[in-house]
C-alpha cells in the first residue's frame, strides 16, 4: 500500500511540475536579438524601443546587438546570429531576411547653390558632386549617385566628393563642389541643415534637381522608390523646395529572419506601433514607421506574421495554443483516470483487510467462548492485542467509513467480553478432588 501511497504523491507532483513549467513557458516574456549599426539613429530607435518594452512589462524582450556596418547586420540574419535587424534597402538586404516593418523612408535629395549654374541633372556632367556621408569612408550615398547619374547617362567628366557634415561648410566655400547629394529623411534637421549650407554658399535659394524619372529608377533599381517631397519641406522663405520636388528614395527597414515565428513577428510589429508615441519621446524617428506592403510581389516581401497582423489575420491563443490545450487535457484525463483507479484499488484494500481482520476477530470470540482453560484465554486475549495493533500499525482505521470501525471496535469488545466471560465460569467451576490410596488398602 505504501508503494502505492508514493506513486501518488510521485505523479501529483509530476502533474504539478508539468503544470507549472507550462505556466512558465506562456507566461515568460519572448527574447528577440536586434542586429544595428551602432552609434547611429538608427541604433538609438532599437535602444528607445528596447527600453520601452523592458519598462512597459510587454511580452517581447529586445537584445541589441551592435555592428560596425549595415552589411554586417543582414550577415547576422543570414549566419542566424539575430532574430531581426535594421538594413537599408540598397545597401544589403539579407537573403534569409523578410520585413516586418519600415522605420523610415529617406529621400535622395540633388541640389546646387542657385549661382552654379546647374539646373537638372544632366548638368552635373564635369561637376564635382559632394555625396554627404554619416562617417568617413561611407559608400553607399556614393552608390545611389553613381545609379542616378548612370540612368540619366551624365557620368562625363563627374567627380564624387565624399565629406561628412562637418565638412560641408567648408568644401561649399572653397568651391571644392559644385552640388550635392544627401540622403535623409525630409523633415530631420540634419537635412535641414544641409540645405541652408547650400543656400548660404550661393546667397540665395538652393536649386533642387528633379529625378523625373524616379519611376523608371525605381523598376530598374527595386532597391529604389518614387517618392515626391513636398513643397516647403526644409523651410526656409521662400519655401524650400518651391513646389513638391519629384525624387527617389530608399528604405531603412527592420527585417526578420524567415524562420523566427510568424506569432513574434506580429507581436514585434504591433508593440513597436502601439508603443510608438512613448519611443518618440526619446526617439522622434519613431513618427516615421510604416507598415510594409503585403503584396506578395513586393520587391521587398513582408514577413508572413508582419502580413497577418496587418491584414487582422493573427493566430487567436488558442489557435496558438489548442495542441497543448488538447493534449494537456488528455493527460489530465488519463492522471485523473490513473489516480481515481488507485484510489478505488486502495480503497478496495483496505476493506478487504479490515473484513480479514473482522474475520479473525469473529473466530477468536468463537474460541474464547469455548477456550478449555485460562492459558487458552491468555492465548487468545495476546491474539486479539496483535490484531488490534496490525489495524493500528497500517493505517486501515484511518480509511474506513464510520460503520465499519464501530463494527471492528464491537468486534474487538465482544472478544473480551467473551475471554472474560469465559474465565470467570473457568475460576468458578468446582475443582475435582484426585482420590487418594492409602497404604495397604
């Protein structure tokens, strides 16, 4: 009986395990690995964003892991080193890699002082062309320029000056360049600051150069799109540019890997939106995100989880879960089944051995009552001690319903009763006198 006592307690506390590590497994916040350039806007969106839902309690977790360059952040999805990352969509695009989200859309922005004499693009040829750059060394700018230039078959005689921010002041004075190429979003200052340094070289309103031809760009270069920037988006009186300015852009994108789960993506997708007037406050790049396009001959495609969370499609917790619903009910029910079964076995034990010893109980008052001396009562009074502690020592009292332990605890009286019945008549029957033989008779 102990054993099956044990195996009890065993599978209730298995059950109880079970139950518990299945209440941690839903319940645990989901741990996502971000791959971003470092130190730049980019990586303090990721870092808002992380601090965000960190503070929030929300159900995903974000790591940063920081890289050197664009190109080492889609590496990391294609190696598998991070569940997500944020890549610019001509620079290198992860072939494991599905978007989930657009954090901003930056236009291509060719303009000149108003003195250069450079009006549309064709007039670059023999030009020295400054390609604004976050950091010395960067090429990516210098790309999309080579693309424009090359459409519109003005490579002749142009040069590429490469100068970051700090720079520019200086190479627009000394003439080192005759016009300028910035890729930026339209509303964030340092574009804005680009352009007032181009207006101040030529005293005057900078000349914006359409790209009129950003549609064709676009289908031959998909990392490209058509975008119009408008009308006064740099400020400035008059505004700057004076009517909406036709042009190309590119997007910086969060991507996900292929196989990380369709259900963190879409959870990663609505936290950033929901969560994006709190990101904002640390990181207003945060008003720029967009949803991706769900057409499924998008250039860039959207992750399937991205898709089904725009498109209200999202898996309910218990289209999610209902497997391990289904199964852990059918555990439950097969334990339940297991333990009611022993209970009954246990049950049915303990009455069989309390009618055994009833059984026992029974013909020892039938031997007391007929029990042909005192050492026969002593006999029997030993033998109903050691039935008495045999209940006692196995716990059946403890099992039985109330009836039954009357009827043991009657049984057990009537036996001494009986034993002492039985030897009061014994010590009060006449003693026969044995005869004695006298000597010579």
């Amino acid at each position: 009986m102990r054993r099956y006592i044990l195996a009890s307690i065993a599978a209730a506390l298995a059950l109880a395990a079970v139950l518990a590590l299945s209440a941690w497994y839903f319940v645990r916040p989901t741990q996502v690995r971000v791959a971003v350039s470092r130190d730049t806007p980019d990586h303090h969106l990721i870092s808002a964003a992380a601090s965000v839902l960190a503070r929030e309690r929300d159900p995903i977790r974000i790591k940063i892991a920081p890289v050197d360059h664009v190109t080492a952040a889609a590496a990391a999805i294609d190696e598998g080193a991070a569940d997500f990352a944020v890549v610019r969509t001509d620079i290198a695009m992860p072939r494991q890699g599905q978007t989930a989200l657009i954090l901003h859309r930056d236009a291509v922005t060719i303009l000149a002082p108003g003195a250069s004499g450079v009006r549309e693009i064709d007039d670059l040829r023999g030009r020295r062309v400054g390609v604004l750059v976050s950091r010395p060394g960067g090429e990516a700018n210098a790309r999309v320029l080579e693309a424009v230039i090359g459409h519109y078959d003005a490579r002749e005689g142009l040069a590429k000056v490469s100068l970051t921010s700090d720079e520019l002041p200086a190479a627009l004075a000394s003439h080192r360049i005759e016009a300028l190429l910035v890729v930026g979003d339209p509303v964030s200052p340092q574009l804005a600051e680009a352009v007032s340094a181009v207006a101040a070289a030529g005293q005057g309103p900078p000349v914006f150069l359409p790209v009129l031809e950003a549609r064709a760009l676009a289908q031959r270069f998909p990392a490209f799109e058509p975008m119009d920037v408008p009308m006064g988006a740099f400020g400035g009186a008059p505004p700057r540019p004076a009517s909406d300015l036709r042009t190309i852009a590119v997007t910086t994108r969060l991507v996900a890997r292929a196989k990380t789960p369709d259900g963190v993506v879409g959870d990663m997708v609505r936290l950033f939106f929901a969560a994006r007037p709190l990101i904002a406050a640390s990181a207003p790049m945060a008003n720029r995100m967009e949803e991706p396009s769900t057409d499924k001959a998008a250039p860039f495609p959207a992750h399937p989880g991205a898709v089904a969370y725009l498109e209200g499609e999202e898996e309910t917790f218990l289209d999610k879960y209902s497997d391990f619903i289904y199964i852990g009910a059918m555990l439950l029910s097969v334990l339940a089944s297991a333990a009611a079964a022993l209970a009954s076995r246990l049950t049915a034990m303990t009455h069989a051995r309390s009618e055994e010893l009833m059984e026992l109980l029974l013909e020892r008052l039938g031997n007391a009552r007929e029990a042909p001396s005192a050492a026969r009562l002593d006999e029997l009074e030993r033998e109903a001690d050691t039935i008495l502690a045999q209940a006692l020592e196995a716990g059946s009292l403890r099992h039985l319903d109330t009836h039954r332990v009357t009827a043991l605890g009657l049984a057990i009286d009537q036996v001494r009763l009986a034993i002492r019945d039985r030897r009061r008549q014994i010590e009060s029957a006449p003693r026969r006198e044995t005869p004695r033989i006298l000597a010579g008779e």
